[in-house]
C-alpha cells in the first residue's frame, strides 16, 4: 500500500523557517518525480515545486522560488522541502504527493501538514 | 500560466440526481487533465486522469470528457457519499494548475 507521510509543519514567525519531510512506503521512491502541493485555508490546491527521481531537475511555482528548496534522499525513501524567509501567505497545509513524471497526475497524496506563518 | 476556470463554484444536489461540472482551460491542453474529489479534512484523491481515463477503485459512476479548452467531469446517479470539492488540474505545462474548485452539497 502506498503511503506518505508529512511532518514539520507547525507556527513560525514571518522570516522564519521550516523543513517539512514526506516519509513514502510501499513503492519504489526512486521510480517516481515528487511534488509538494499547499492549500491555504478554506482556498484551494496550488502546486509548489517538483523534483525528478534523481534530483537532477527541481520546478517551482514563481511565489516560492529563492525561498524554499525541494530535495530528496532515495536512500531513506524521504522528501523534503526547506522553506526560508516564510511570509503569511505561505499558512498552508502542504501535502507531498506522488506524481511518475512531471506532467503527469498526482495518483497518491499524503495526509498534509499544516504551517502557519503567523508572530 | 495556464488558468483553468471551474463551473460551477457551488452547487446543491439530491441523491440520484446526475451532476457535471465544467473546467475550461485559458488555452488548449489536450488531453492533460484530470479530476480529483476531496472531502473535508481529508487530502484529494484522484478520480479520473487524462481527461476521460478511469482510476482502478472509482465508482464508475464517475466520467469525464473533453479536449483542447473544454472538459467535464459526470457524475451519474449521485450518492450521499460524493458530497466533496471537486478540482481539476492540468498537466500540460509548468506551472502545473488547478481550477478553483466546485464544492458539492448533499440536500
């Protein structure tokens, strides 16, 4: 069964930081692009970066770009996203999802973390 | 970026009753979208890919159609069950985007 598995998330001031983590099961990691996806409260889905199976290639959406920085450790089946400098409109649960190449659907999705950027 | 834009916003539906709701994209994407349901506090789940293309453990009372600009996600013979916010999202260029949702009420 696949599995992801958000943590990380919780209150920080504006400038402030946090490195969320998404723990995968079930499939093989290295086999798959890996996305973060947010949604604000009571809004709707925003993409926010992607990353290639090796690392090798990293997209993201224009409003987090120099802020926040996507990774991966195949080794630990784990994703990352370091998020720098947040700024309010970052408040959002952010979810990892699955995704086998970038242009592709979004098959499985983690149960999201919330951060909230907030002094 | 490519925007796609969801009708309608809102809709309020009987069981049995069949629903469709519309995504139109700001220029064409051929067949690179697709549907997902996401029931409150739970995380989306996908419905239907590449536009018309079925995902194993749907109903099958959920159907798309469409290409280029204009797409529609059927759903057949509604269940109290399918009460959710129902988002499109295409695939075909980066920025990936979703369309701003179509939140469905159960009467």
């Amino acid at each position: 069964e696949v599995q992801l598995v958000e943590s990380g998330g919780g209150l920080v001031q504006p400038g402030g930081s946090l490195r969320l983590s998404c723990a995968a099961s079930g499939f093989t990691f290295s086999s798959y692009w890996m996305s973060w996806v947010r949604q604000a409260p009571g809004k709707g889905l925003e993409w926010v970066a992607n990353i290639k199976q090796d690392g090798s290639e990293k997209y993201y959406v224009d409003s987090v770009k120099g802020r926040f920085t996507i990774s991966r450790d195949n080794a630990k089946n784990s994703l990352y996203l370091q998020m720098n400098s947040l700024r309010a409109e970052d408040t959002a649960v952010y979810y990892c999802a699955r995704v086998l190449l970038w242009f592709r659907e979004f098959d499985y999705w983690g149960q999201g973390t919330l951060v909230t950027v907030s002094s | 970026e490519i925007v796609l834009t969801q009708s309608p916003d809102f809709q309020s539906v009987t069981p049995k009753e069949k629903v469709t709701i519309t995504c139109r994209a700001s220029q064409s994407i051929g067949s690179s979208l697709h549907w997902y349901q996401q029931k409150p506090d739970q995380s989306p789940k996908l419905l239907i890919k590449y536009a018309s293309q079925s995902i194993s453990g749907v109903p099958s009372r959920f159907s798309g159609s469409g290409s280029g600009t204009d797409f529609t996600l059927t759903i057949n013979s509604l269940e109290a069950e399918d009460a959710a916010t129902y988002y499109c999202h295409q695939s075909s260029s980066l920025p990936v985007t979703f369309g701003q949702g179509t939140k469905l009420e159960i009467k």
